[in-house]
C-alpha cells in the first residue's frame, strides 16, 4: 500500500499502547473498560498496519534510540512474529470484548491495567531481538499472568497462583542464567549476532540446558505441566482464556527462536529427538488425564497439556523436513490460541449460567445455551483436529511431515491423541443433548460473551480454510529456512 | 471461473445456507421454517436437474479452492457424483416433508432442522467431491451432523448410541485420514481419476497399497456396516424415524459405500485394485455381511432394529457389486445404491408411521395392522418384495446384474450368496405381510392416536407412497434413459 502505511512505526505503538493504556486504566479505574477496549482495538489494528508493511517491505528492523545491536536494543518482525502478534490481538479483542460483561467492577477495575501491561509484554517479546529484552519481557508476563491469576483471590485460585508463581520465578532465572552464559561466552545479546558467534562450547551446552529447562517449564511441557492445570482452572474463564492461549505460546516462541537460529544448527539431533519424546509423552499423558476429568475448566487445561505436547513433535521432525514441520508447529499455535480461549470462554459462560462445571451435571445449563455449546463444539472440533479446521490443517501437515519420513512412532501419537482429543470433547457434549430438569436458578449470560466466545471459535474454523494465505504470510522473512540443516 | 463451476458450489449451499438461518430461528416460527426447507430443498433439485442434463450432453460442472499449497478442494459432478447427489436431493425433499409431519409440536425443532440440512449438506458435498481430501471434509461434516441427530431424543438411550456412533466414525475417520495422507506422500496428488491414479507406482509399493486400501476401506466400512464394524447402525435406531431413513437410505451408510466405490474407481482402479489382489477379500467380506446381516435380521422382533440388520447386509450389495470388478457387476451395485435407498426409505417411513399412529414397535404386535393402515402397509409391501427381489421392483434389477456380473467375472460362488440371501430376506418379510395383511387385528393397539377419517396424517402418508412409487418405476421403467440403471450402465462404459 501506499508510503502513508510504511512510515508508521506500528512495532512500536503495539508495545508503548497497551502500556499507556495500562497506566491510564490504573489512574482512571471508572474510565477502565472503554479505555481498555479502545487500546486493544488499536493494538489489533496495528498489527493489522504492522501486517501489510511485512507484506510490501520485508522484514521490520528498527534500531531503539537510533543506537543499532550490538550496542542497542532491536526490535525484528518477521512472518513468525506477525503470527504470533495477530494471535494475540485476536484473542485479545475477544477476551476483552468478553471481559466487558464479566466482572463485577472491583474485579474489573483490577483486571484491565494488569491485562493490558500483559499486552504490551507480550508484544514486546514477539518483536524483541535480543535475548535480554526477552528475558525482561518473560518476567513481565509471568508476573502479570501471577496477578490475573489471583484476580478474584478464593483459596483454590491463590494456591494455582502460588504454584504458578514459583514456576514462573523458577523458569525465568534458569532462563536467565542462560542469558548470562551466552553473553559471558560470546559478547552479545543480539540473537542474530550470537547465531553467527557461538561455538560448539561447554557453555554453549550449558547454555542451552538452562534455556531450555526454563522455557519448558514456563510452557508446561510433560513432565513439567504440574503447575498448568491448577492454574488454568481455578483462574476467572477469561484469565484462563489468556494463560492457555497466549502465555505458554510466549516461551514457546522464544524456544523456537532461539532454536531455530542458536541451537538447532550445533544440537539438533538427540536434544530435538529429546524434546519431540516429551512432546509425544505430553500428548498421550495430557489427552488421557483430560478425559478422566469431572470438572470442565480442568479437562480444558489437561487438553492444553497435551495440545502444547504436539507442538513439540516438530523438533525431531524438523531436522530433515524443515519448513513444513515448522509450518505446522506455527499453525497449531495460531489455532489452539483461538480454539483454546473460545472453549475456556464458553465453559465460563456454563459457569457464569448454572454456578458450577461439574461436567455430568451440565445438561442443566448446556441445552439453555445454544451459542456458548456451539462455540465449544466448533472449538473442539478444531483441537480434535477434524476437518475443516485450523488444527486439522497444523496436524495434517505435521502428519504428512511424520510419514514421509516414516516415523510412524509420531503418526500413532497424532493419530491417538486426535482420538483422545475427540473422546474428551464429545463427552461434554453428549450431555449438551440430554434433557434435564432445571434444578436451581441459573444466571442470565450477556450476549457478548456468549458471541465473543463463538467469534474465536468460528475464526478456529475459518483458519481450516485460510491455510494459503496464513503460511504465506508466515513466510515473510523466511525464519524456518533459514538453518534447516541438521548437525 | 465461469458459471458451470459456480452450480457445485450452489447446490451445497442450497442445504447449508438455509441450515444456518433455521438454528437462529425461535422454535415457533413454524412457517419461515418449513419454507426455507422445502424452498432449499426445491432449489437444490432444480440445480442438480440441470447437472443431470448438463452432464449427460457432456459438459463439465468443476469447482475449486486452494486449501494447501498444493491441495485443492474439488466439487465436481461426474456421472457417478450425479447418481448420488440425485439420490440425496430428491430423497431429502420427501424427508423433509415426512419430518415436517413426524415432528409435530416436539420440542427443539430448529436444533433438528439446523442439522438435518447440514447432514445433507455434508452427503451432496461427498458426492460431488472431486478428490479425496474434499470426500474426508464433508464425510467428517456428515459425522457431526449426524450426531445431534442421533441424540436428538435426549435420554440415557440416546446419548449412549450416540456415543457409540461416534467412537466407530471417529476411529473410522481417522484411518481415512491415515490412509490419505499415507497415499498423498506416494503420490502427490489425490484427485480422482477413473482408473485411478496409482498407476506410476512400482512393484516396491505393493505392501505399503495394501495397508493403504485396507486403512481407508475400513474407514469406510464403519458407515457402510460392513461386518465387524457394523456394530453402531442397530443401536443407533433410538432416533427419530426420519433420521433412521435419511440414516439408512441416504446419508451415513450410502456415504460410506460411496467411499468404497470411489476408492475402487477413481483412487486404485479397478483394474490396479485387481491386480493388487485386495478386490477378492474385499467381495468375501461383502458376502459374509450379506448374509450375516440377514441371519441376525430374522431374530430380531423390533421392527427398527429388523430393517437396521436387513441394511447391514443390503448395502453390502453394493460393495460386493464393486469388488467382482467386472462392467456388468459395477452396474448391479451401483444401481443398487439407488435402489436400495428408495426401497430402505419406504420401509423406515412405514415403520415410523406404525409408531406414530399406532404405537406399533414390534413385529409382533403387527397383526391385522394392514386393514387399519391398508396404504402404508402397501407401501412396506413394494419395499419388502422389492428387497426381496421379487420383479419387477427395483431390488430385482439389483440381483440381476450382480449374478449375471459375477457369472460374467467368472465368480459363479456370488450366485449362491445372492439366493441365499434371497432366502433370508424372504423368511424375515414374509412372516411381517403375513401377519400385516392375513390375521386378526387385536382388539385395541398399544397407543393409538385419532386421524378423523384418514389412516395417517397427510404429511406421513404421501412420502412412503411417493418413494414406494420410485421403487416400482426404477424397476418398471429401468430401460429408459434417465433411470438409475441407465445411468449406472453410463458409469460401467465410462470405467472400464
């Protein structure tokens, strides 16, 4: 488009916004709501400018303050970070929008500055170049995703959030003892810099174990899930909508950055082979345990143990298919964000309804909400992976990646956890069709949470036929093929 | 795009659209309700006419749509698209009327109606398929839509079918897609193609295609009921009456048998799945079905669950006809993928008329029931004969062309099974006309409801007669161009 696009800094409002807006939310608590949904629409619109300026000129580099790496601080986008960024707008307009009908004001006066610096946090990580600045912006998220999680307090939700803030403290220093390594070992911060410096060093491997371990466990991978499922569950719904969606994606990426540009080149083999054997075990281990679940929210954070176990799966398969796995591994992200926020809405909508998730006694509220069931159905349709969807187009390549070279280890896992994936989606809904009698008082839902639920589930769907363009899109910058090669 | 490839795409949207509109509709807008049903119904069967004639001058209908970088989704109507996609337009519009009258002031009517259009949606997008990524979508769509169907009822029962149903489809589904994408990465296409597409593949694959042909046959062998996975379609009887029709005749386990045509046609080739050695197993199956479904049909006193056994093993006519793979066999079960829908539809609709009229579940509380309801009971009548195979319905041209196909292929084994079958499907009818038309009525029956003057409501009676009528005429006037046996003989010249 034309030069008017180009010259805004779009990068840069989608991190200073959110964090204005945060501040102002925090000074004028009556003005909260329309301020938050305001910068939240902007930051969705950004991405959206960001977006077409990728498309007309490539990657986005900007030196902060004119002072370029080694010396500054760099912010990078490329069509992995736009992914990441549009993920997070998405399910933030949806979040927000449904926000705006749940809390009681005292709640919602908390919530908006905490869910806005949030953000602006996760932007800023997805458009950071420099493994500090990472490191800053991993700790900003995971003390605001502490704090919505102890939103409404209550003893269950303090005890996830205490667990959870343990993690995350844990996660973040071995993190950054990481970073400390890195830099000490090879002068820089800079991710591009260090891929071209690092050596296959001691400090290198120690590097990377200590990245590593932080980053899983800060993304809840099997065995170090322990922490997500009490604080996915006991959180508010649209907390636990951000946390499962959006804030074990972030380390994620960070992983996968990191990876692809520092590690895989010198360690691919036996640590991605190691990585994808976790994932698998994720996978299997979390599908199961969500389909012995009673409550719902907990089924729904079991299933994004085993959802983010599949995203592993592209480490060893990667080292010789490359792109495709990766490709894979990004759309999963993007559509288990938006399938994932759209169930955990719509199982607060059955909260919010009936007071409860006990799921054998949902056929008293489900049948009454047609849109909050269908937004779940359509949701689970896409985390089961059933056409068409955009997870059954992320398994359907990383299936293809699985059998074209013959690892049919990997095809049985995807294949039994889409089954499992169906067993614990249909076994809420069996009882959506099952007739009941009304036993006590329910509780009117607004209808933009019902909608806002059912929009992000659609907008799941909608991805299955989107597949072109989306991977075009990630294409920019080319961030897969850069080092494909094993060791 | 010019407009021929815009009419695939509107005949799937004729359902779908209006699908969505009725799940937004509140439960009393009767009215707006029905006319959006029967108005997509009727302009589906005016799309899919002009297909008809289109296709028979020879024109091409061909829609696409990029999914991946290199995978397209493809409706197009060929004439063995053409012989489904009929079947379904023409069969959903007498269903629709008949649910219409059968769902009188039951609750949840709009739920019903959202997914009895999607579920036809979902079977005129398999038949028109063009490839086989395009076939698993809308066969996927046609499980999800099924399932509320299945369920609709709500009770213990029901969510336990459902249940099952799913189990089977889901674990059915996903060898499907195992098997497709096992064969995307031999390939690199997917696109059906008469004689199939596996030609340029070396002696070395031969293991690998037959895992492959057994992965997606069994996929489809779980909605086409061969035996062993056959086990859902006699529970899933707990559902309304005309979902059990659609069920039965049209949508879930015609899919499945269409899938076993097209994988045998359009995916391996007849000649290539010969060759292979995985035909001969597949028409053994087949006959088992055949026969083991009737068995298990003479002992069951429900009469639902008599018709659901008598479908196990009739649709297995179809694959059997497939699998001799010889021309003249290919025409006796596709043919009888018409047949058996029109005369399967007669009999569910007669069976839900009982119920609904007369609170009539069983076989043998079905006494003297033809003098009170002589005109759906005549109905019951084509269609058990027809399935029978008596002349001159529709089920006899079915037999007819399977025996003279296999004594053709040189498999004169077929025969046997075909008169045995015969045999059974005369021990299990025969006794329900007997009982219907020759004794004693009882005194009261179990829940009768009041008409005036008519045996049934007008909205129940018409569809059997009609589609009892259909049954006679594709027997009757099978030589005449347009008629399914015409139209299969088209197909047979065209695949071999």
């Amino acid at each position: 488009m034309g030069a008017a696009h180009s010259d805004i800094p779009w990068a840069i409002i989608l991190i200073l916004l959110p964090l204005a807006g945060g501040m102002g939310c925090f000074l004028w608590p009556r003005a909260a709501t329309v301020l938050g949904l305001l910068c939240v629409s902007a930051a969705t619109l950004s991405v959206i400018g960001l977006g077409w300026q990728l498309q007309d000129a490539g990657v986005y580099h900007h030196a902060v303050g004119g002072w370029g790496a080694p010396l500054g601080i760099d912010l990078y986008a490329d069509g992995l970070s736009l992914l990441m960024l549009a993920a997070t707008a998405l399910v933030g307009l949806g979040v927000s929008a449904y926000v705006a009908g749940y809390f009681e004001r005292k709640d919602s006066n908390r919530f908006w500055p905490i869910w806005l610096i949030l953000l602006s946090a996760l932007n800023s990580l997805f458009l950071s170049a420099d493994i500090f600045n990472i490191y800053v912006a991993l700790e900003l998220i995971g003390l605001s995703a502490v704090g919505l999680t102890a939103l409404t307090g209550g003893r269950d939700a303090l005890g996830g959030a205490m667990r959870y803030l343990l993690a995350a403290l844990l996660g973040s220093l071995a993190y950054l003892l990481g970073v400390v390594l890195l830099y000490h070992g090879f002068g820089s911060l800079d991710i591009k810099i260090l891929a071209e410096r690092v050596e296959d060093t001691p400090a290198l491997w120690a590097a990377l174990g200590l990245v590593c371990a932080g980053l899983l466990l800060k993304t809840a991978l099997f065995p170090l899930h322990f922490w997500l499922p009490p604080a996915h569950a006991n959180a508010p719904a649209p907390v636990s909508a951000i946390l499962s969606a959006l804030v074990v994606k972030a380390s994620f990426y960070v992983l996968l950055r990191l990876w692809l540009e520092i590690f895989a080149p010198r360690a691919g083999g036996a640590v991605g082979e190691l990585l994808g054997l976790l994932g698998a075990a994720a996978v299997l281990w979390g599908s199961i345990l969500a389909v012995r679940q009673t409550r719902l929210k907990l089924l729904i954070a079991y299933s994004t143990v085993a959802q983010l176990g599949y995203l592993f799966l592209a480490f060893p398969l990667a080292i010789t298919a490359g792109i495709s796995a990766w490709r894979a591994a990004a759309y999963l992200v993007l559509s288990h964000a938006l399938a994932k926020a759209a169930m955990f809405l719509a199982a607060g909508n059955l909260m919010h309804f009936g007071g409860h998730d006990q799921i054998v006694d949902l056929d008293r509220v489900v049948q009454r909400l047609p849109l909050t069931t269908g937004a779940f159905a359509l949701a689970g349709a896409s985390i089961a992976g059933l056409p068409p969807s955009g997870g059954f187009i992320g398994k359907w390549l990383l299936l293809e990646a699985a059998v074209t070279q013959g690892r049919w280890d990997f095809v049985v896992v995807i294949v039994i956890g889409g089954l499992l994936a169906a067993i614990y989606v249909f076994k809420v809904l069996g009882y959506a069709f099952t007739q009941a009698d009304v036993l006590r008082e329910s509780r009117a839902v607004p209808a933009s949470m019902e909608w806002a639920a059912l929009s992000l589930a659609i907008g799941a769907i909608l991805l299955g036929l989107l597949a072109l363009p989306v991977l075009g899109l990630l294409d920019i910058g080319n961030a897969f093929g850069t080092r494909e090669t094993g060791p | 795009m010019n407009w021929n490839s815009w009419i695939p795409l509107l005949v799937v949207a004729s359902s779908l659209l209006p699908g969505l509109v009725i799940f937004g509709l509140a439960e009393d807008r009767v009215g707006l309700r029905i006319g959006l049903n029967m108005g997509g119904a009727l302009v589906k069967f005016a799309l899919v006419a002009w297909m008809l004639w289109g296709v028979y001058q020879g024109h091409e209908f061909e829609a696409r749509l990029a999914l991946l970088p290199d995978l397209e989704l493809v409706l197009r109507a060929g004439p063995v698209s053409l012989l489904f996609v009929t079947l379904s337009t023409v069969l959903w519009l007498v269903t629709t009327v008949y649910a219409i009258g059968y769902l009188e002031d039951s609750p949840y009517r709009s739920r019903f109606f959202g997914f009895f259009s999607l579920c036809v949606t979902a079977t005129v997008g398999v038949a028109l398929a063009g490839n086989l990524i395009t076939f698993l979508l809308f066969y996927e769509l046609l499980t999800l839509a099924t399932y509320p169907l299945v369920v609709h009822r709500g009770t213990k029962a029901a969510r336990r079918a459902g249940q099952t149903y799913l189990v089977y489809t889901i674990i059915g589904g996903a060898f499907l897609v195992l098997g497709a994408m096992w064969l995307y990465t031999l390939t690199g296409t997917l696109e059906f193609t008469p004689q199939g597409f596996l030609d340029g593949l070396g002696n070395e694959h031969r293991p690998a295609l037959t895992i492959i042909f057994a992965l997606l046959i069994g996929g489809f062998g779980v909605k086409a009921a061969l035996v062993p996975l056959h086990g859902w379609l006699p529970q899933a009887m707990i559902a309304p009456a005309p979902v059990s029709a659609l069920l039965h005749a049209v949508a879930v386990v015609k899919a499945g048998a269409f899938g076993i045509v097209r994988v045998i046609y359009d995916v391996f080739g007849v000649e290539f799945s010969a060759g292979l050695g995985v035909t001969q197993p597949l028409a053994w199956l087949a006959a088992f079905t055949i026969i083991y479904g009737s068995l298990r049909a003479l002992f069951q006193d429900d009469l639902k669950r008599r018709l659901a056994f008598s479908t196990v093993s009739q649709v297995s006519y179809i694959t059997l006809g497939v699998a001799i793979a010889g021309p003249i066999a290919t025409v006796g079960g596709l043919v009888h993928l018409v047949n058996q829908g029109l005369m399967k539809i007669t009999l569910f609709f007669c069976a839900g008329n009982l119920a609904e009229t007369l609170g009539i579940h069983k076989v043998s509380e079905m006494n003297g029931v033809g003098r009170r309801m002589p005109w759906t009971m005549a109905a019951f009548t084509i269609g058990a004969f027809g399935m029978i195979g008596a002349p001159p319905i529709a089920g006899f041209v079915t037999k007819w062309y399977l025996g003279l196909g296999a004594l053709d292929a040189g498999q004169s084994w077929v025969v046997f099974v075909l008169a045995g079958s015969s045999l059974l499907n005369t021990a299990y009818f025969l006794p329900i006309l007997h009982a219907a038309w020759f004794r004693e009525p009882p005194p009261d029956w179990p829940a009768a409801r009041d008409f005036g003057g008519k045996e049934t409501a007008w909205a129940l009676l018409i569809p059997p007669l009609l589609t009892a009528a259909m049954a006679l005429g594709a027997g009757l006037l099978a030589s005449l161009p347009f008629s399914p046996l015409a139209w299969a003989k088209l197909i047979a010249d065209r695949a071999f």
